[in-house]
C-alpha cells in the first residue's frame, strides 16, 4: 500500500539492479501481470495489448508472452515504434525466438491493455498517441493499464484530453501518486498494487484497516479515567453551539478519560444536557486569551465554530505556548508563523481553509495535494490533515498517509468538527502520535462508510458519525 513517485521508482529499479537484472524485473512485472489480469478475462476473449517503447511496453510483451502460452487470444502491436529500452529489447527478441509474432491493430477486441508510457509519460502527448488512446476509449472493451494511464502524469493530476480510461490499473511495485488527485483518479478505474518482490522504502503510503487494528491501542483492565487523557476543547458560539457539542461528543465517544469545555454559560447549558460528562470552563476563551489555562491538561483543540476573529488568534497564540498537543481547525486556521515547540500542532484545513493559509489556489494545490501537503508539514513543523476525498496525513519528517476511506455524506457542515474531537481523543491518549492522528482520520471516515451500508449516503448528519462510532471501533477493540 505504498505510494512512489516516478524517481522513486527509478531509484528502487537501480537499487535492485545491482542483485538483479532488469530482464528479471519486467519479467517479475510481467509475471504478476497475467496473474492479474487471468482473473478477470476468458480465453475466448480477444486481447490487445499495445505497448510502447520504453519499460511500460516491455511489461506489456512479458504479459502478451504469458498469455499466449497460457492459450489466451493475444494481439500485441506496437503502435508508436519497436522497444528501446534494454530490458523490453532483449524481451521482445525472446518473445520472437519462440515463433510469437507481432499484429496490427484488427477487429473487434473484447480487452485493451495499456502499455504504452507509464511513468515516463509527458504532455501534451504526440497526436498519433492522443488519437490512438480516443480509439480505445470509444471501444466497447475492458481496459486494462499497466502501471499509469497513458495521458496521466504520474507524480501530478493532470492529464491529457484523451488519457486512457482504465476500467481496472495495475501498478506496479506501488501506488503513484495520481492515483489519489481528484482530476486524475478516475482514468484509473480501480487502481490494484502488484508486488514484484523489491523492498519497500517510501515515506507515502496508504493508512489500512489492517494498520489501524496493528496501532489501536489495547485497554488494560486496570484503567482509570486519568489513562485516557485529559483534554479541553475551544469551541462554539452563541451562533453555533452545535460545533462545541459535536466536537464533544466525538472526544468522548473517541475515549478521551476527561474533557473540559471552554465555551459561554449558553452553549455550555446546551452540551450538558446532552453531555453531563464534561466539565465547563465559562468564558473560557477570554479566560484562554488571558493565560488562564485549566490546570492537568494532556492536549487541547481549538477553533469548531469560532470566529475568525483577534480574540480567537490571541488564544490559539496562548496554547501554542504550551507544551500540550493542539488540534488546530476551522475558525483558528489562519496564516500564521507556528513556534518550534515539542508537542504536535495538527491542523485540519479542507481545501478552502488551505487556500487562505497559504495563498495557493485550491485548483493548483489539488494537482499535487501530497506534497504540498508534505512540503507544508515540513516547512512549518506542523501535522497538516489536508481534508476531503483521499485525505492527508502529512507529517514534520517528510511521511504521509493517505485515507481513502469515507464517502460523499461527510460533505456536510460539521462533520470536521467531529473530526477535531477525535483527533484531541487519540491525541491525548496515543503514544504513537502519527498512528493517533492516521487513525482518527480513518475512523471520521469508517463511521460514514458504515453508515452507507444500510441507508443513503445523503441522509447522512454530522451527528449520525458519534452514534455509529461505537459500532465500527468494536471490530477494533475486539
């Protein structure tokens, strides 16, 4: 579940050429190719594979190679020229050796394979290509790509007019990162890893349920509420009390042993009638602003339904002072200068509060969302959760992880300040902070997917995700 960009991948093909040849690999690649592919397509299928002149292509002659002794009706073309590369040359004269010969393009084809230019693409791409790629999108045939799209960048979202559009990719060794950019996931269809045996070294990689149940921290029986953390959340107004309550709730849903809430006497009434368990701090943000902090605090979240106002600054100011963790989010997230301190600062931004802290146009950012994510992590010593579809988790040290679990019916307000109270639960009690903070993501989202289960996605309330959430992290504390 790793994610490489194309230098990544370069680098680890030259790392593994010093045990390995390149002839090895792409039969490796090859290999694990037509395992894939058999699943999915009959021998009375017609088969074109149409393969380029770099390694793409010589992945897509070891493929071609394997289905034909495997009694698969296979065409392989080379419409843009013969291989180059050494490996896919030194393949294609093996394929030839052993009376395999090479077709045009005729017919009706039940499936097209893609292996055309992988991660060397570039754009524009030449017009004989761009009306080869509308050709095979026309066709009323599974496609099938190897590694990337044709037309699609690997490291960014974007991508030609008329990239191929896969039904199913197979990527190779990892993920890319397009696979992950909204402009550019969808030519990917249902993106699949094949592992062809190198070692995995990325600092990107996709955050599993089976990493979540690997991290979820174990409750011994010898537990008190001071095990849990103690936390305060910053949060609500007169005008929006409702995101101090769903904040609230979702920390203690989360687990969090204790919670204070600093909010006005009105929006404290409206928590404790339906959260007696939380203590209240009244008038806690002026009392924040002054230095006045709640004494025994393990972590603190600032910003659902607040302003963003001076006053509002001047708090967040006073517990980046602190040495506690602080969840930045909503009206707090603004473009600020983040002291060097030992505790983890986390951020929540969807694309919109991103674009006001850092000047970028969300539709730049979007086409490279991981690194910038990554690259603004790093820059500010911060943990940047970039929301929305395929969220990220990006870190101080360079790493990230990618969630893709969630649906549409967390597009509703709300939902992040839900969000915010499990990141201060996990945030107060983890000891591993990137596992608190890749976790609580994965279970905002999980909660919405359990929820599609029995009923639609639309009807889904910021509300509904505190009350399944007992639910979807049973599984785990089981």
């Amino acid at each position: 579940m790793y994610i490489y960009r194309a230098d990544e991948i370069k680098a680890a093909d030259e790392a593994a050429e010093n045990g390995l040849t390149g002839y090895t690999l792409m039969e490796s690649a090859g290999r694990e190719l037509y395992q894939a592919a058999a699943k999915l397509i009959n021998r009375d299928q017609r088969v074109l594979i149409l393969s380029g002149t770099g390694n793409n292509g010589g992945d897509g002659i070891v493929l071609a190679r394997y289905l034909k002794q495997h009694g698969y009706l296979c065409d392989l073309v080379f419409p843009i020229g013969d291989p180059r590369s050494e490996a896919a040359s030194e393949h294609f004269r093996y394929y030839k050796s052993i009376g395999y010969s090479v077709n045009e393009i005729q017919g009706k084809y039940d499936v097209i394979v893609d292996a055309l230019l992988g991660v060397g693409a570039r754009l524009p791409l030449d017009k004989k290509v761009q009306e080869l790629l509308q050709w095979a999108n026309k066709e009323d045939s599974l496609r099938l790509a190897v590694d990337v799209p044709s037309g699609v960048l690997s490291d960014q979202g974007e991508s030609d007019e008329s990239a191929f559009k896969a039904d199913r990719t197979f990527c190779i060794h990892g993920y890319k990162p397009s696979v992950f950019m909204e402009s550019t996931a969808e030519y990917y269809g249902i993106p699949e890893v094949l592992d062809i045996g190198l070692p995995h070294k990325a600092k990107w990689k996709v955050w599993t349920k089976e990493d979540v149940k690997r991290t979820f921290p174990k409750r011994k029986p010898g537990s008190h509420k001071g095990s849990f953390g103690n936390g305060l959340i910053i949060a609500g107004t007169d005008e929006m009390p409702g995101a101090a309550i769903l904040c609230s709730l979702a920390a203690k849903r989360s687990g969090i042993g204790k919670l204070t809430v600093a909010a006005s006497r009105f929006v404290s009434g409206i928590i404790a009638s339906r959260l007696p368990e939380c203590v209240f701090l009244h008038d806690g943000l002026k009392k924040i602003v002054e230095g006045r902090m709640p004494e025994k605090m393990t972590a603190a979240a600032i910003g659902p339904g607040l302003p963003s106002d001076e006053t509002v600054e001047l708090a967040a100011a006073q517990l980046l002072k602190t040495n506690l963790p602080l969840i930045i989010d909503a009206g707090a997230l603004t473009k600020r200068q983040y002291p060097k301190r030992e505790a983890p600062v986390i951020l929540t931004p969807h694309p919109g509060e991103f674009q006001k802290m850092t000047g970028i146009p969300v539709a730049d950012f979007q086409k490279n969302r991981i690194q910038t994510a990554v690259d603004f992590a790093r820059e500010n010593g911060v943990i940047l959760v970039l929301k929305g579809r395929n969220t990220v988790i990006a870190f101080p040290d360079g790493e990230a992880r990618i969630n893709t679990a969630g649906n549409a019916g967390l597009a509703k307000g709300g939902s992040g300040d839900s969000l915010t109270g499990i990141l201060l639960a996990f945030a107060a009690s983890y000891k591993d902070i990137k596992a608190a903070a890749a976790n609580a993501v994965y279970f905002h989202a999980a909660c919405a997917d359990y929820w599609k289960e029995t009923r639609a996605e639309t009807t889904l309330l910021a509300s509904d995700l505190n009350e399944t959430m007992p639910f979807v992290m049973k599984e785990f504390e089981d």
